[in-house]
C-alpha cells in the first residue's frame, strides 16, 4: 500500500500518550517561554538523548520532558499539534492518553491540564477525540485512589481509566480498588500488559482490572491459553511496532508479532503510542511494519477495521466510520 492510499483511508488510534507526542523542537520553545532550564544545548543534543535500550530509559526522559508544561496554552499546543498531524494521517477519531500525576506531582494542577488539553479538542476539526487518564503503576494505589479523586470535577471529560508507566515488577492486581471504581462509575478500562511484562500481567489485567481492551499484549503469545482466550472473547490489544522496536521489545521490525496475531485471529490494531519519541506516528508505523512484517493491503484494513470497532465510539459512529473505511478501500 502507498503511503498516499494509506493516508486517505480513515482510521481511529486507540494508543496515544500526549505527553509522547511533544516533539523536541517543541520542548525547547516551552522550555524558552517557561524558563525552564533543559540539560540540552539545543535540538541535535536533545535528538540524541532520543536513544533508548529499554521502557525506563525511556521513561526517564519522557518525565523529564514534561516539566516543560506549565500553562494551559502549552497543553493547548501540544494537542493540538497531535491532532493537526493525526488528521494529516487521515484520523478520524483517536482516544488519548494522559498521565495526571506526571502533571500534579510537579505542582500543576489538574484544571490547567483538563483546560489546555480539552479546548484543543473542542476546537478541533474533522476528527473527535476522547480522553483517558492513566495511573502510573510505579506509585502505590493509595496514588491512584488520590488521582481519581482529583479527577471527579472532570467526569464527564474521560471515558475510561489507563495503567502505565514501568511495567516490570508492578502488576495490574496493584490496583484492583481503582479500577473497581472506575467500572462501578461507568468508565472504560484499559491496560498497559504483556509489553515488557510477562503473560500473567495481561490475566491479571483480564481478571482483576476487567479491562475492555490490553495496550500492547505482545508477550501473550507465549501462552497459548491466553491466546485462545483473547481471540474468543475479541479482546483489543493496541499494538505500537516502532515503539515495540525502540524500546527493544523486539530486535527488528520483521520479527514484530502482529503478523502472528492476525495469524492467531488476534484483535490487534496498530497505533504510535509516543510518536515524538519514537519516530513516528500512525501510518509511519502502518507502513513500516507492513513492509516488514510483512502485511497485505487486505491485512491493513482488516487493522484498521479493527480499530474502528475497538474504540469506544457509540456503535452508529463506528458503522459511519467503518462504512467510510469500506468505500475508500474500494475505490
């Protein structure tokens, strides 16, 4: 498929974190209009810390960057620079990720956040957007619990609740009273599993938390169980290959497991996850990993069909959006 072809079908991107879309030239303006002083020089030092062996290099940079947002017009342009470049990409709808203690830990309260981030989704254009908290799995729940709280005044601004953060020693059954919340409240909920964590975190992510979708989910295919569980309950899993490869998840993109989820009739879907940080956004991750993997033009829609019918649009915008995806397949 061409890149031209690929851009004009629309899509949905389930696996986006906001703080991973603020690209360096970015961070050193906000850096500039805040005074905040950066360990960096100027963008070729920033580029070269983008240099990562595995998720918590990554996260210690991911952190450190996000002092650079201060006010709500820098969360105003932050989203809305992601948003400008999803619709380049042909998004229709994308679901974002957003971390509130990242933000409230460092003395910013969450009302400059909710602001900034939410008018650029209300001035948007030709796309919508939906918004999930994340709690940061490397904090105690008494955290999460703290958070949600906070996040009360903003109810009707989310529709569901993320875990993230580093995943290795932190398991979802952490924060099972959080996520009861949530689903007593009528939330979504989803987690990150199975990225560096071993198969048993997405059970526990399955049976503990009820999630209605597992970010990431690459090592379930180490057990066959939970494979066979996943494809019988069509349980989304929301894969992002350049971060996978970045992070070295996996060594090279061919050897990235999407082809052997839809050969499982897995449910995966295919999203850029923190695509500043990690080279691309999501039809540089469709492409790259097609061209790899490798995958059909048949395969592509077929992922993206997926995400359509994964987000968590009413089920009339879902059949828009997958009739759309139908007809500009066809043509």
């Amino acid at each position: 498929m061409t890149p031209e072809v690929l851009q004009s079908l629309p899509k949905a991107e389930l696996h986006v974190h906001i703080e991973g879309t603020l690209e360096p030239e970015m961070m050193l303006a906000l850096a500039q209009r805040n005074g905040v002083a950066l360990p960096y020089a100027d963008i070729n030092e920033v580029r070269s810390a983008y240099a990562f062996s595995n998720l918590q290099d990554f996260l210690d940079l991911y952190y450190a960057g996000m002092a650079v947002l201060q006010t709500p017009q820098d969360y105003y342009d932050l989203t809305q620079a992601y948003l400008d470049r999803a619709r380049a990409d042909g998004v229709r709808h994308c679901e974002i990720f957003f971390d509130p203690q990242g933000h409230t830990e460092r003395g910013v309260e969450l009302a400059v956040v909710m602001e900034g981030i939410k008018g650029a989704i209300t001035d948007a254009a030709d796309l919508t957007a939906y918004l999930i908290p994340n709690v940061l799995r490397h904090l105690p729940e008494v955290n999460a619990l703290a958070m949600y709280e906070d996040l009360a005044p903003f109810r009707d601004e989310f529709v569901g609740l993320g875990l993230d953060s580093s995943e290795v020693g932190h398991p979802p059954s952490k924060f099972q009273t959080v996520f009861a919340r949530a689903r007593a409240d009528g939330l979504k909920c989803v987690a990150h599993a199975g990225e560096e964590g071993p198969p048993e975190y997405v059970w526990e992510a399955l049976q503990l938390l009820q999630v209605d979708r597992i970010d990431h989910g690459n090592r379930a295919l180490e057990d066959a169980e939970l494979v066979t569980k996943l494809a019988r309950d069509g349980t989304a899993l929301t894969v992002c290959p350049l971060s996978n490869l970045k992070l070295c998840v996996v060594d090279t993109l061919a050897n990235h497991p999407v082809r052997a989820m839809l050969d499982a009739g897995l449910n995966a879907t295919l999203n850029s996850d923190d695509p500043a940080y990690f080279g691309g956004y999501i039809n540089d991750n469709i492409l790259q990993v097609a061209q790899a993997a490798p995958l059909s033009d048949n395969d592509i829609i077929t992922l993206l069909g997926n995400s359509i019918s994964a987000s968590f649009l009413p089920d009339a915008d879902k059949t828009a959006l997958l009739d759309a995806l139908s007809t500009s397949a066809s043509l």
